[in-house]
C-alpha cells in the first residue's frame, strides 16, 4: 500500500498538479483503495490542523516578511559596499564581494530565491557596468543565493525541525560553518576566473576610490544597522534569550525600524506590499505543512518508514554508503522539487534510517539542505535561476551553463561537509 501512495504522488506531480493538493490526494489513497489504514476524510483534515497548529512554523512566515522588507530597503547595496570596501581592490575582489554579501544576507532573509533577487538587482548591473560578463555575473549571483538557504536563520531549517523535531536552535549553529565553506570554494573558483579573463581594473580603482573617499568610518556608520542585523537575531537564539520564533519576530521589528526610520529607504505605505509578499510566499507552504503532516502520519500507519529502512540497513552497512546515496537521491530531487516539500516529504522518512547508523540527526539536516540549495541553481526547475533569468535578460538555460563551475565548487564542498561531520557539529 505504501508503494501505491508514493506511486500516486508521483502520477500526481507529473500531471502538474500542486505537491499539496498531491499529498492529500495520496494520503487518501488507502481509504479510496479500501484499504483504510487510518486514512479517512476526519483523519486527514485533524492531521492537517495539528501540522499547521504549531508555535515554531510561525517563524517561517516572519523570517519571510523580514527578508522582503530588508529587500525593499536596499541592505543589500549596504553590505556590498562594506565588502567591496576592503576586497575589491583584490583579483577577483568585486565579485568575491557579491559572494560575501550573499553570504551575510542569508543571515538576513533566510530564502535563496530572495538573497539572489535583493543582492542580484544590485550586483548584476555594477558588474556589467565594470565589465564583467553578465551571464557570469548572474550565474554567480544564482548559485551563491543558495548560500540564502543554508546561513541561519533558515527557512530550511525551520521546515526540518517541525517534520522531525530536531531542535532549530542547534540546526542554526550547524549550518555557519558548512555555509562558510561553501561561500569560500564559490570564492576560490570566482577568483580563478577573473584571472583566466581578466577585468577591467581601471574602471575598477575608479569605483573603488569614489567607495574609499567616503571613509571607513563613515562607510561602517552607515552600514552598521545592516550588519547588526544578524548578529541581534542570531545573538538572540544562540545566547539562549530568544526562540528561533521569537528572534523572527524580532527580526521583523528590526527591519522595519532601519529601513523606515534609520535609512528612510521605506515609507509606512510601502509595508502594506511587502505584507502582501510575504503571504504569497508563504500561503503555499503553509498548506503544504498541514498536508504533508497528513501525509506523513498515514505512512507511519502503515510502517512505510520502517520498511525502507529496513531496506536500506539490510542491504548496506556502511554508514559513508548509505549517506552518499541519499545524497545522490536529494541532489536529482533539488532538479524537479522545491525546497520545502522534498525536506517534508523526505525528512521524517529517511532520518530514523541514518539515525540507525549513527549519524546525527542536526548533521543529516545539513546534509539535506545543502544538496537541495544546490537545486535552487540546476535545471528544469532551479527557482535561482529564473530569478536571475529575470535579473540579467537572459535564458535560463544560458545561465545554467556558466553556472556549472560554481555548482562543482559548491559539490566539493558538500562533498567534505558530507564526510567531516564536525563541520556541522563542532558550533553545536
């Protein structure tokens, strides 16, 4: 019966039809089969309440809203022009920068699809202007927005938490040092390439000396609210005064108050259309939640977890084995899913099965979003990519390519995230 569901998911996805609407459907399976196995219409609309009534998932919807409202207040520009300050002059140092901003405002909003829209707006069009390619630049740009999703605080991560119930405060401190890494090799290759091309460096030291004239000292005073922004939220959680829901909400106050009253880069008009894109964003997710929380429940009636990792550990026995699949399995999942509903669906599944072999639970997790951020930048359905498409007035395809040496960079260092799991560990 679990296969007929799973095969009714995928019958579901491949027609088109929304993955929520898709798993309400599969979780019905059984009732329509007449199979039963606890799958009824008041079962399945109990289960959806008690997945979407829960304190935690209220931080995804504020992380998203505080994110939007750091977007339209231009922080970005703020962060960049910090980088840029201290690495342009460097090879390869202009774009390094725009790593780095990536980098320090997914500590911001959380999303990868928003930190490559708010630090692509920016950085595309200064680059080209210097000289860059622009389809390097939006490749750049795009596979370093998954960096977005990896630097806590996280949607990812939040959405790992409640369909396993690892704590989120320790899933944070897990991915600083992974994401690190990562920005570094994405780095490595940036400078790699400016070297092989070339760049335009006059009109880089005249950028350059117009950014140095304002001062260090003016330049940090101006940029400080943006910088403050993580360490406050982050500070919070990790010193033990805030919850992650909590540090969202404060999140969102502090945006508000530096981008309205600080910068003066909002007017309170402009709040009304950042709310707007936020419950965009976040009304899929939310219905997803609650029916993946249905979904889930009627595997668990009918042993599907137990069965596959009765599979798995009676046929592989090395824990190095097993992890490298299920790699495999999330990085051709990332190509043809989202995000949040491959860590819903495949989260409560395939943890008691790594679990089983000794490893951690906050490791499993980074392992997972780190290969589905790789996804957010690989065709057919990388959201990075069409969010840079949009940015650069180029085929998604096109960036896709110029995207592949970043995308390697990115896989080295997943793969030693994979195999050294004190990267994850050691913060915690």
């Amino acid at each position: 019966m679990a296969g007929l569901i799973f095969l009714v998911l995928g019958v579901t996805l491949i027609i088109g039809m929304p993955i929520a609407i898709g798993m309400v459907v599969s979780a019905l399976t059984p009732l329509l089969a007449g199979g039963g196995a606890g799958s009824s219409i008041n079962q399945l609309i109990t289960n959806s309440f008690s997945g979407a009534d829960t304190t935690p998932i209220i931080a995804v919807p504020l992380f998203i809203l505080a994110g939007v409202i750091m977007a339209e207040g231009g922080l970005s520009r703020k962060l960049f022009s910090v980088f840029a300050y201290f690495v342009g002059g460097l090879t390869g140092g202009l774009p390094c920068a725009v790593i780095l901003t990536c980098l320090f405002y997914g500590a911001i909003s959380g999303s990868g699809p928003a930190t490559t829209a708010a630090v692509g707006a920016m950085a595309i069009p200064f680059l080209v202007e210097l000289g860059y390619d622009r389809v390097f630049c939006a490749g750049m740009v795009a596979t370093s927005g998954g960096l977005g999703v990896i630097i806590p605080p996280s949607i990812p991560f939040v959405l790992y938490s409640l369909a396993t119930g690892v704590s989120t405060s320790a899933l944070f401190i897990g991915g600083v040092l992974p994401g690190i890494l990562i920005g570094v090799f994405l780095m490595f290759y940036a400078v790699y390439y400016c070297k092989k091309h070339g760049e335009d460096r006059r009109k880089i030291n005249e950028k350059l000396m117009e950014l140095r004239k304002q001062g260090f000292g003016s330049l940090l005073k101006d940029s400080a609210p943006a910088l403050m922004s993580p360490v406050i939220v982050l500070g919070g959680i990790y010193g033990g005064v805030v919850t992650p829901t909590e540090a969202a909400c404060i999140s969102v106050f502090y945006s508000l108050l530096v981008s309205i009253f600080f910068y003066r880069t909002m007017s309170y008009k402009s709040v009304i259309p950042c709310l707007r894109g936020a419950v965009k964003t976040y009304a899929p997710l939310c219905f997803l939640l609650a029916f993946a929380t249905a979904f889930g429940r009627v595997l668990t009636l009918l042993k599907a977890p137990a069965v596959i990792s009765a599979f798995i550990l009676g046929n592989f026995t090395s824990s190095a084995a097993v992890v490298g699949i299920i790699v495999v399995i999330f990085l051709l999942m990332g190509m043809v899913m989202d995000t949040g509903p491959a860590i819903v669906i495949l989260a409560p599944i395939l943890l008691p099965v790594v679990r089983a072999l000794g490893v951690h639970p906050v490791h499993f997790g980074v392992i997972m979003v780190c290969c589905l951020s790789i996804g957010l930048v690989t065709p057919p359905f990388g959201l990075d990519l069409f969010v840079a498409s949009a940015l650069c007035d180029r085929p998604p395809m096109t960036i896709a390519k110029m995207a592949v040496p970043f995308i390697l960079a990115f896989a080295v260092a997943l793969a030693a995230i994979t195999y050294f799991p004190w990267l994850s560990l050691a913060l915690i």
